[in-house]
C-alpha cells in the first residue's frame, strides 16, 4: 500500500527523541549550565518525548492500516455479490464496457452468456432457502472451475448468471464456452447429503468488434436467447435478427402497454363453456383483448408475457375481474336464468403472491354486488406448485364463496399426488392438448382425470372442443361441461343476447347433447360470430 510509505516509522521517531535529547545537552554545555539537575531534566524531556512520539506514529500506522483495509473492503463489497463471492450486476457492465473497448482495439469477439437455472424455485421452495444459497455458492464455483482465466464470470441477480467470453478468435470459440458449461452441469451436485444434477439454460449474444451494441444490449440479447433456450429446452440458444426484431417489437409492447392502462385500452372478451348433456349454458371465462390504437385487436398471447416480466400483470388482472364481476351481475339483472351462470377468470402468479388478494376479491364482489357463488376464480397447476405458500391465499377465497379451477390441468409438473394439497379447489380443465388426440396415452390421462375427479367431488371442464367427434368422446370419458371454438370463440359483451344464450335448451333428438345446429342457433347471436361447426 503507497499510502503506508509517507507514515512516520516509530523507529525513526525514537531516534530523532533521542537525537534532539543530545541537541539539548550540546545547547547546555555552551550555555555554560550543564548542571546535573539540567541533564537529568534534559534527558527524561527528551526520553518521554521519544517514546510519546514513537506511540503516537503507532498508532497512527495502526489507524491509517485499518482505514485503508476498512476502504478496500468497502470497494470490494461494493463490486462483489456477498453471497457467491463474484462480480456484481454493476461492476459486470463496468467491466463489460472495458471489454467491448478493448475487443474493438484488438479485432477480436466478445461474446455474453447469460444463465438461468432451471427449476431452482422448485429447490429452493422444497429443500429451503439456505439449500438454494448453497446451490448458488456450488454453482458460481463451478463457473469459475469451467471458464477460462480470462472470462469473467457474475451474479446477476437470483439464479441468473453472466459469463463474459473476452479476447476469442472467432464465434465457435463462444459456443465452445457454453457447451463446456453445459458439459460442467451434467455432474451431480451434493447438497446436503444427497446428489443432484441442476440443469441449466443458456443464452448467448456475440459481439463483433464493429458490433454497435453497448453492454446493456448484450446483456439483454443474451437473456432474451436464454428465454428461447428454456422454452425448447435446447441447453443454449444464439440471440440472432429474427430475435433482434423481437426484442424491438417487445420494448414497443411494453411502452404502448403503459399508456393502454392508462387509457382504459384493454377490453374483457367472454367465451362460453356449455353443459352439454343438460343442454344449457354453464358459464363463461373471461379473457382480456387490447384495442390497440394502430395494431387493432390484439390476443393475450401478444402482450401478457410482456405484462408479466415488466409487473404490469397483477394489474391487469384486476381490471379483467372487475369487468368480468360487473357485466356478469348486469346479465343478473337483466335475466333470471343468468343467475346460475359461473364467471370464470384467471388469476396470475403476481396476484397469488400478493397477500392483500383476497380482500381485493371481497371488494370487487361487494362492489359490483355479484353473489360469491357465481365467481371461479382459474390458476395453472405449475403456478400453485411453485408457490405452495400461495394456498392460503386460494383458501382464503374458497371461504368467500368463490370456486376455484386448475387451468391447462395435466401439461405442467404436477401429479395426481399433489392434487390432494389442492382442497380448495372445485373444478380441472382438461388442456386442448389432450382433447385434440383422445387416443392412446393421452385417453387413459384423461381417463385416469375423470376417475380422480369423481373420487373427490371435482368438476371437469374441457377446453379446445372443435368437432362433433370430440363432443362423443369427452362424453364417453364421462365430461360433460366444454369449451371451444364449436360452441362459440370469445365475443365482446354486446355481442351476447341475454334473450337466448340464457335459456335452456331443448331437443328432439335423442341423441345425448347438443347438435351442432342447435349450438351455433343457440350460443351465435351472428354467424360471423361463430365459428361454423366441422361436418364429421
């Protein structure tokens, strides 16, 4: 340390007592008083003086040690993550930037890898967060043991991880990298006494040395790869044009999204779920559609992961279930036979983790005056398997009144077993998935479903009805309640007659259910509003 040299060493402080003792003694002897008491007075002066200075420069090199290991810790804390020891989100993109200059200066590749850890919710929700703290430490170690000297390898926040690829040839030697990651993750990982292998996904952004992009763009590519690498389960995936315009039209949604809340943009379109073997209308679920300014109508699968990644969607929800609660309890209104129809609305993850949701539901119940009865509330399996702490919440509103249902049951990475955790829950939706083939292994899924279902007084839904063939069938399984574009696509509210779509049915046919004629005239107030049924 520099700043050690300009300190005043004790040893030379003693000395220099000791020398300005014997200056006083010369003074004496030409003053002609070189008395003994004089000597002895000169001698201890100068003594004491030594040995006080010599504590003082002490101490001073002790204080001025420790400040400087006091301000280099700080400077280390202050770059480092506190947890696994590496680089921290902003000292990455400091260190980044250098590196960009410096792949330009020498004409050489960069490339970013951004990796997320697959399942580590799961984990950490299971075995605890000190077991999840430890999978982390276990994981930056075995960055560090993979790359090579000159990577530089951070923490990005969670289970995310960035790994920067410095002074490389071409771009084969990047991918050379994230394959020696993926190759590093296929040994077992011992964590508390037992081994398992943690999978992860990785996304890669390269940069030339006339790349333009600045560090928080390659960062950015590089997570959006990473998305596309867990979403095909690929390992490792490479940002490229296609995903550049994605990323541009991303950004576009989610700044017109901002302004569509604050417009009142996004509207609530309804799709009818229909009880075919009593012949009547069982309810509806609510999906949301944004009347965008320039794009026109736009579908859910455009802009809620958007909502979703940027915190926009707990928001969203609300204004879906308010719509939803007060146009069903218009319907009420308007029609008696309306008053046995179900609302049904999805509940995002954002909203199950905020504590406060159950009182919103009784608030927006009491607001629009619609009974608890006719209220299902919907959630993905995977949803409430990541956030077991969220069922109180679900059973708080199971104690308002309100049904609730596993939405797209049998595609996430629940089993029958946690089903038993999930009393609150009164109703499964089969996924179009299985619907779309009933043969084979996905007819004894929904075989095996159904026979739960019975088992536990559950209802059973299926969505993504659209022939006759699959009415028969589903119907055979034992299913009776269904959705789909056979029935009727979502509509807007205006286009619902409460006149008609309200009322029971009746056939001549003795046939079990509804004909496809007797659907579309029943549940389409106009053809263009259905969509024609398939001839079998």
């Amino acid at each position: 340390m520099s700043e050690n040299r300009l300190l005043l060493s004790p040893g030379h402080v003693l000395g220099s007592g000791i020398a300005g003792a014997i200056i006083w003694v010369v003074a004496l002897f030409v003053l002609r008083d070189l008395t003994q008491e004089n000597l002895v007075l000169v001698g201890a002066s100068g003594v004491i003086g030594a040995i006080a200075a010599a504590i003082g420069a002490l101490y001073q090199n002790y204080t001025a040690r420790h400040t400087q290991e006091y301000l280099e810790l700080a400077e280390h804390q202050a770059h480092h993550d506190a947890l696994t020891g590496l680089l921290n989100r902003n000292a990455l993109f400091s260190e980044l930037e250098s590196s960009l200059k410096r792949s330009k200066e020498d004409d050489t590749v960069l490339g970013v890898l951004f990796l997320d850890l697959d399942r580590f919710k799961v984990i950490n929700d299971s075995m605890g967060h000190e077991a999840g703290d430890e999978l982390l430490r276990i994981v930056a170690e075995r960055l560090l043991g993979t790359v090579r000297g000159s990577d530089v390898v951070a923490r990005f926040g969670g289970d995310e991880f960035v790994v920067v690829c410095r002074d490389l040839i071409n771009e084969k030697s990047v991918l050379a990298v994230a394959k020696q990651i993926l190759k590093a993750f296929e040994k077992p990982v011992s964590l508390y006494g037992g081994a398992m292998v943690v999978s992860t996904s990785i996304g890669v952004a390269i940069a030339r040395p006339d790349d333009p992009r600045r560090s928080e763009n390659l960062v950015r590519d590089a997570d959006a790869a990473m998305y596309k690498a867990k979403r095909s389960r690929s390992g490792f995936a490479v940002f490229d044009e296609v995903q550049r315009l994605q990323v541009i039209d991303r950004l576009d949604i989610e700044r017109d999204l901002v302004k569509a809340l604050d417009e009142e943009q996004l509207i609530v379109y309804y799709q009818p779920l229909i009880d075919v073997r009593s012949k009547r209308l069982y309810g509806f679920e609510a999906l949301v559609r944004w009347n965008h300014p320039t794009r026109g109508l736009i579908g859910p699968g455009q802009f809620l992961s958007v909502a979703e990644e940027t915190g926009m969607m707990a928001r969203i929800g609300e204004i879906v279930l308010r719509e939803a609660c007060a146009q069903a309890a218009v319907w009420n209104h308007l029609t008696t036979d309306a008053r046995g129809v179900r609302m049904s609305v999805n509940i995002a993850e954002q909203q199950l983790l905020d504590g406060n949701f159950p009182y919103l539901v009784a608030d927006i119940l009491d607001w629009s005056g619609l009974p608890p009865e006719q209220l299902t509330l919907e959630i993905t399996e995977d949803v409430i398997v990541e956030h077991l702490a969220g069922l109180s919440s679900l059973r708080q509103i199971r104690d308002l009144g309100v049904s609730l249902a596993i939405d797209d049951f049998g595609t996430g990475q629940s089993s029958l077993s946690y089903v038993k955790q999930f009393d609150m829950v009164s109703t499964i939706k089969i996924d179009k998935i299985f619907v779309d083939d009933m043969g084979g292994v996905n007819a004894a899924i929904i075989e095996a479903v159904v026979a739960m279902a019975k088992a536990l007084d559950l209802k059973v839904v299926a969505e993504g009805v659209e022939n006759d063939s699959q009415v028969r069938e589903l119907l055979d399984f034992g299913v009776h309640i269904m959705q789909g574009y056979l029935f009727n696509k979502p509509v807007s509210a205006d286009m619902i007659d409460p006149s008609s779509w309200f009322s029971p049915r009746d056939s001549s046919s003795d046939a079990p259910g509804l004909s496809s004629q007797e659907i579309n005239r029943a549940f389409a107030r106009t053809m263009e509003h259905a969509r024609p049924a398939r001839r079998g």
